[in-house]
C-alpha cells in the first residue's frame, strides 16, 4: 500500500462567477520524457505571454504542479535560483517575469508509483496518461486550465525492448536511436490544444492497422493499441471507429483532422474513456470484444464509446472548455451525438428506450437525493466528482430538447455556427446557446434555468373533453422539489410532443389554440408556466393524450389512469411512448404488489399485466429486441424511486411473485424460448439476433420463478452450451441467484475456464456481487479477500464493491447493516491507493433519506465512519460530506 499523507485543509469551493482569464497563455510546449518507471524526467519548454484580458498588468507567473520533483528552471535559458521563485505543495510562482519569455523546467516522477491512475503512469509494465481534469500538472509545471491552449511537441525516449511503441497526440514527424541504445519518438500536433487532451502511451503493444478515406479524399492511418494475446478482439472496435469517422460526416458535416487516429487499450483506468487529441486511451472493458467474451451489452456499450471519444475531436478538442464548469458543453453535447449515432445505426426506438432507462437508473436518483446538482455546477471542491450522469446524460437531454423547440433544420446550422465560431477556443454554454439563438431567433432565457436548477420536475396533467363543443383541454401543471442549495425553483420550459390517440387506437386530428388548420401527427408544445392549459378543437372523439413522445424532456410524467396507459401501450404511433406506458403499467401493477405485501396480504397479480406480457410474447418472431424490453419488469431501482419510503424486501419479493405469476400463466412458451441457442447460426449484432438472446434470457427468468426444478435444467443446459456470453452469463446470473450445487459447479467452471481474462473475470465478481441468494452476504466478503481480487484495477472494485452498493438493493441494504459496513470498509482501502474510485463509489450511501429509520441510521454511521477517519482524501470527503448533508 502506498504511503498516504494526512491531507491539506481542503482549499476553499471554486465558483462559477469567479471566473478570470488566464493571466499568462502559452503558445508552444515542446516536452521531452525519459521514460522509466522509478524516475522519468520531463522536461517542458514553454513560450509564455502575459494576456492582457487578465487585467493584473504584473501578475506573477503561477504554474500548477503535484507530486513533482523540481530539478531546474530557466527562464529565457537562464538559470532561476531558489530566490526567484516559490514552490509549494500546488504548484510554482514566479514573480517580475517579462511579458513574453521561455520557461524549461526539468522534472522526475515516479510513474510506477502512481495508483492513482491521474497524471503518467505504469499498467502492466507500460506507460499511460490520464490528464483529464487536471492530471496534466503531475507531469510538469503549467497552467493546468482548460482556457489555456498551446501547441505540443513530445519527445518520448524509451528502452527500445521495453517499450517498442511510441505514441503521443497529432502526427509522427521523427525518430531516432541514441548512442545507449534508447530509441526515441517526435510527435507533433498541430492543433492547439487544452493541457487535459495531452497523452502519451509507450509499451510493448501489439497494434491493429486499418485505414479511412474521409469525404475529402484524405487517408487516415488507424492503428488500435492492445496487449499482446488481445489483438483477436478488436475487430468490433475498429469497426465502429470507421462508422462514426463517417456518420460524424454525414450526419454533421464533421471530417476527421489529422493523418492518424490512435486508441490505446489499458485494463486500469479510472474512467471509461478519454478523448486525448489523436490518441485516445480506453479502458479494455471499452474495446475488447469476442463473441465467447463479450456481452451484446458490452458489444453496444463499445460501439458507442468508440463513438463518443471519437466525436469529441470536434465537441471537446477542436471546441474546449472554458472551465470545468462548462464540462456539460462537451460531454452533454457529446452524449447526445453519440445517441443520435446509435439511434441512427441500430434501432431508434430500442436505442431511446435504453437510453431512457439509463437516465431514470442514475440521473434521476442523483437528482433525487443529496448529491443533486444543475447541469452547470456553480461550485466544486473536486471536478473529479462532477463527471456525473448529471453533467452528462441530462446534459445530453437538455440539447436534445434544444433540438426539439427549434427544430432539426435550425438545430443543425445552430451547430454549424456554433462550431464555426468558437473552433480552436475554449467556450461556454453561453457560446452554444448563441449560436442556437441566432439560428432560429428563439429566446432561450427561460430555458436556461434547465442548466441552472437542480432537480427533475413533475409534470402532471389533466384532460377534459368537450364531446358537444368537440373541444379537448389539455392541463399541464409542473413543480419542482427543493435540492441542495436550491429551496425554490422557477418554472422549467418543458418542450412536451404529443398527440391524441382516439377511442379506435388512431390518431386524432385537432386544432390547437392559434393554430389554422386541424390536423393530426406530433406537435410540440411549450410549458412555460407553472400552469398553462392548452385548448384543441375540432377534436372528434375522446382522446387518450400521448405526452412527451421520444421522452422530449427529463421529467417525470403522472396523470394516465390505467386503462389510459393500457390503451397508449396497445396504440400509441410513437414506438417509445407504447413501451413506455406499458413499463408505467407494469410498475403501478408491481407498486400496488408491493403495498399488499406490505400490510400482510398476498399478492394478486393483475391479469392485465400477464395478458400485456402475452402480447408481448405475440412479438418474439417479428420483433424479439421489443419484446424482450417489454417483457422486462420495471427495475429495483425504478419501483424505489416511487416509494416514499423504500423497502427492499417488498420490492424484491413483489417482482419474484409477479414474475412467478406471470411465468406460471405463460410457462410453455417462456420454456420454448429459453431452449438453447443455435450455435451453427453465424454471430450477428443485428437488433434481431440480439433480440432472440435477450429474449431467451428473460424467458429463463421466468421459467425459473415459475417451475424452479425446471428452471434450473434449462439453466445449466444454456449456461454450457450457449455460444456467445450473452446466453452464457445471463443463465449464470440467474444460476447466482440460487443457492445450489449447480451454482456452485457454474461459477466454478466459469472461473477455471475464464481466470485469464481479466475482463471475464470481472463479469465473474460482478455477478456473484450482485445476486439475490440468501448467503449473498457471506459470499461478497469472501470474495473481497479471493486471490483475484485488486483493489488496484478500477475495474474489479467496481465489478465487486460499487456494483454490489449500487446493484444489489437486496443485500446492500440488507437489515442488518452488513452491506454497508462492507462497502465502508472497501472505500476506505481503496481511498489510501485511489482516491478517484473511492469517491465515486460514495453515491451508493446517497439516498440514505429514503429509507426507513433503522437503515437511514446504519446508512448515515457508514458515511461518518468514512468521514472519521483523518486520513480520508478531499475527494471521497467531498462526496461523503454532500451525500451526509
Ligand atoms: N472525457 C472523458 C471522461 C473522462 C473523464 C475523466 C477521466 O479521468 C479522471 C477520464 C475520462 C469522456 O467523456 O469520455
Ligand atoms: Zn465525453
């Protein structure tokens, strides 16, 4: 374990308002690495000059750095003595510098002692950075700022043998051998660029060449980075990257701007990925994909990362942050082109669902409790705790609704200007806002308040029908709960589309208020108010009104009656809200099972519900991917969000008897569908192929609930003979359920076939971490001290600990207090080596408030136990502090 200093008092909140431009910019770096694990030297070449924006006209120079041993400075090649500058534990200052000058400084670190896995350091023997937010100033003395943007050099120098592959942003321009036998690397970008997008990689990678012609006729070298016995798994990769390289130029006019494009894999990283200029660095749960291997998820999950770091290069890098508070700018920007990107290449309405579904698991409960916070943040301790689904699934959101108030046509030449403007600069929301503004001359003041205020409204609306007048009116009422900081809110401007489904299943012609003509299809309305009613004429029958079709905004929607949403879900035109209303159907259907059992009675399950299921079972041929979503119950998560106080026992036994009830009335053809997979068919990622093994994972489930002894043959059988992972680990997770020998014998033949793959290992712990066994507990323990298990390597704490905090409601919150004694123990280890990770995994104690007292208590003690300790970081006391309060 590393040695762990008491940490400073933490340094005061930064605040958005309190932004001033940079004091001194810098228009070239050229860097120069010696590369060694125990002592690498950097060397930085700056060309600084004061900025007269700053308006200090003699400001001192202030350079950040951590963790760095100084060996030299010189100022326009002149040696500094000790007296000429002040170096502190953040960083250097140096006072009466000229208004232009060059700055050298010589720099060691130790990258192998680097566990924090922010700034270089050493993964399996080679070397990555992670400079993303502010890692850049643990390899040398800058202005680690977002606004500061200079042009890079980077000279790597490494043991030829050791390190065969030499990477860093932008283009190759030369290389070399020295006298003692190093070999040595020049890269050159030539786009200015952020401190935050600097990367380099050196090792012994094996790389996988392909190559783009962009619209323009340019040829693009792309090159994928991976450890030796990987390079059979990135043909997935490679394949996406080519996709969006050209949906980004079809879809937005966006070419590719360098010769090469670069991924390099690595198995610890704290994050998912990162879009370095030119290089981006991921982690292999990101990229690694083989049918034997990987999930459909994970093959979905990398189609769309690939795309995301790669549509950075333009909303990221070629346009940057301000400052940290704009991160929404990119990565809410950056989402949504990698949603419309997968809307685009797969299936629009599955690939909203799932995006949906996504929002409501995490952002919604973010949201919901203490660690609430608007899109743009006004104050941070640590920007590492704000990469949240906050900043970015509802920063996602909001530009979508963007798109719906203006339409596509102005959205996309909003976009256009908006790039146009601020390219090779650093932006803010603002700056986008503008450009939208000026391309559809719509007044956005109101709607800013989505970037502003916490919290997800409520909207409510109420209906009333005319049948004399032919006249609909249609009440929209919203209201927004307090958050943190936030004791009252102003109205939201909620775009809401809709229409109006009549008695007969179609769609409606009306005549809204103000409009000329009738006529039928999506409209979008605005709500503006905290109250507004909107009038339809000529509206021939009693509708069903459809709201918030494709979901056209982050809030929560109550008002159906259930033979509203049961008629929605039978005839609704938009394939989003027919899910919808059948998901809102489902989970009243489960929220009432759950109050029965809750004042002792049995559960009756609505016949509805099973007849839904059965229709939906009606899909398996022609559509398996939908039915295999509609055949989904709500999650655990979704039923708590509805509860005013959560309890997990009734959840979980309310699904198990639904789904019991369900499977018993439909045994015969869930067991018709969870049969075996055809391994002669060829591996597909079509919406279909992906469809039947889904579809064949939730038929086992239910089989399982139904007819256990059943179940669990068809278990075993699909767990052994499946071909691809899905089929595998889905009969595994449920097998984990179980406390059988079969279980038994599964998990171990999945662990003594798959120990060498840490990828696949890491389904092995999430899985068992997250089971509903009833020697869960127990097990979870055990496996927090098993040979494979690494606090070190993010990725197997979060496939033990966080999915067991934040995917095992059961267990987690077992009465006891037993899962939360576990999950404090686990972050305070994992706090002494990665304070990143630990932080992150706080959230799981955030919605302490929705519990009943006993759990709220034993929640709370874990939070202080945590907070106790002296020792903790400013980072993981940030985020326990926020979800304490
Ligand atoms: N910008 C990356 C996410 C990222 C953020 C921070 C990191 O290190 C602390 C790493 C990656 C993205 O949006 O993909
Ligand atoms: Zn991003």
């Amino acid at each position: 374990m590393t040695e762990r200093p008491v940490p400073l008092p933490d340094a005061a909140p930064r605040r958005l308002d309190e932004y001033r431009p940079p004091a001194f910019l810098v228009d070239t770096v050229d860097l120069i690495f010696d590369l060694d694990p125990a002592a690498t030297r950097v060397r930085a070449s700056l060309t600084l000059r004061r900025n007269k924006a700053h308006g200090i006209a003699d400001a001192p120079l202030e350079l950040d750095g951590e963790g760095l041993d100084l060996r030299s400075v010189l100022l326009d090649g002149e040696a500094l003595g000790a007296n000429r500058y002040a170096l502190g534990d953040h960083g250097l200052t140096i006072r009466d510098v000229p208004d232009e000058f060059t700055l050298d400084t010589e720099v060691i670190i130790a990258p192998e002692r680097n566990s924090e896995l922010s700034g270089l350091y050493v993964s399996g023997g080679d070397f990555f950075t992670q400079c993303e937010a502010e890692g850049f100033r643990r390899i040398t003395f800058f202005p680690d700022r977002p606004d500061v943007m200079a042009r890079y050099t980077a000279t790597l120098i490494a043991d030829p043998a050791r390190c065969p592959l030499l990477l860093s942003n932008g283009n190759p321009v030369d290389r070399g051998t020295l006298p003692d036998g190093r070999h040595w690397a020049k890269w050159e970008d030539p786009h200015p660029k952020p401190s935050y997008l600097f990367a380099l990689v050196a090792g012994d990678l094996v790389s996988v060449h392909d190559a783009f012609v962009t619209r323009s006729g340019r040829q693009v070298q792309l090159g994928i980075h991976v450890r030796r016995g990987d390079e059979d798994k990135v043909d997935h990769a490679m394949a996406c990257l080519k996709r969006a390289m050209r949906w980004d130029e079809e879809a937005f006019g966006l070419e590719y701007d360098l010769d090469i494009f670069n991924i390099a894999a690595v198995s610890d990283f704290n994050m998912g990925a990162m879009e370095n200029k030119g290089l981006n660095i991921f982690n292999t749960a990101l990229v690694l994909a083989r049918p034997d291997t990987a999930t459909d998820a994970d093959y979905q999950r990398i189609d769309r990362v690939i795309a995301h770091e790669y549509f950075h290069n333009w909303t990221g890098d070629r346009v940057t942050c301000r400052d940290w508070f704009q991160l929404s700018l990119k990565e809410g920007l950056t989402v949504f082109r990698d949603q419309e990107y997968g809307a685009a290449t797969t299936d629009a309405a599955l690939s909203r669902i799932d995006d949906v579904k996504m929002l409501r698991a995490r952002q919604f409960a973010e949201d919901a409790g203490p660690l609430a916070h608007p899109v743009r943040p006004a104050a941070y301790r640590k920007i590492d705790n704000f990469y949240t689904a906050t900043v970015y699934e509802k920063g996602a959101e909001v530009v979508r609704m963007i798109r719906t108030i203006i339409g596509h046509a102005a959205f996309r030449r909003g976009f256009d200007r908006y790039i146009a403007r601020n390219d090779n600069s650093a932006a803010t929301i603002e700056d986008f806002v503008a450009a939208m503004r000026e391309e559809s001359g719509f007044d956005f003041s109101q709607f800013m308040r989505w970037y502003e205020q916490a919290g997800t409204p409520q909207l409510r609306f109420e209906g009333e029908y005319d049948a004399a007048a032919r006249r609909y009116t249609l009440t929209l009422r919203q209201m927004t709960a307090p958050t943190p900081g936030q004791a009252h809110k102003e109205p939201f401007l909620i775009p809401v589309a809709m229409g109006l489904i009549g008695p007969d299943g179609a769609e409606l012609e009306a005549r809204l208020e103000g409009e000329a003509d009738a006529h039928r299809g999506t409209r979008v309305l605005l709500l503006r108010a905290a109250e507004q009613r909107f009038v339809f004429e000529e509206v021939a029958a009693p509708p069903v009104p459809s709201l918030l079709r494709g979901f056209s905004a982050p809030v929560k929607l109550s008002g159906h009656d259930t033979a509203g949403l049961a008629h929605l879900a039978a005839h609704d035109t938009d394939g989003f809200s027919r899910w919808e209303a059948g998901q809102e159907y489902a989970t009243r259907a489960l929220l009432d099972a759950i109050a029965a059992l809750q004042r002792g009675e049995a559960v009756a399950t609505d016949p509805a519900l099973v007849a839904a299921m059965a229709a939906a079972l009606d899909l398996a041929q022609e559509a398996p991917a939908l039915a295999a979503r509609i055949l989904s119950l709500p999650g655990k998560d979704v039923l708590a969000d509805r509860m005013a106080v959560i309890d997990p026992d009734a959840i979980h036994e309310a699904l198990e008897t639904s789904r019991a009830a369900i499977g018993r009335a439909l045994r015969d053809r869930f067991a018709a569908l969870c049969g075996a997979e055809d391994a002669s068919a060829p591996f597909s990622l079509d919406p279909a192929s992906m469809g039947r093994r889904a579809l064949g994972n939730v038929a086992l489930a239910y089989l399982m609930a139904a007819d256990p002894a059943a179940g669990l043959d068809a278990a075993q059988r699909r767990f052994e003979t499946a071909p691809t992972m899905t089929g595998r680990l889905g009969a595994l997770a449920l097998l984990a359920d179980t406390a059988t020998p079969a279980r038994d014998a599964a998990l171990a033949a999945f662990h003594a076939r798959w120990r060498g793959d840490a990828l696949v290992s890491d389904k092995w712990f999430r899985i068992q971490a997250m089971a509903t066994a009833p020697d869960t507990l127990d097990r979870v323990e055990a496996l927090t001290r098993h040979a494979d298990f690494d606090l070190r390597n993010p990725n197997r704490f979060r496939a033990l600990v966080q999915a067991f905090g934040a995917g095992n409601q059961r267990w987690f919150h077992d009465a006891s207090g037993r899962g939360y004694a576990l999950v404090a123990r686990m972050i305070g280890e994992v706090d002494r080596v990665n304070r990143q990770i630990a932080a992150r995994c706080i959230d799981v104690f955030a919605s302490w408030q929705r519990f009943d007292p006993a759990r709220q208590a034993l929640m709370r003690g874990a939070l202080d136990a945590l907070l106790a300790d002296p020792a903790l970081s400013a980072n993981a006391r940030e985020m326990a502090e926020r979800a304490r309060a």
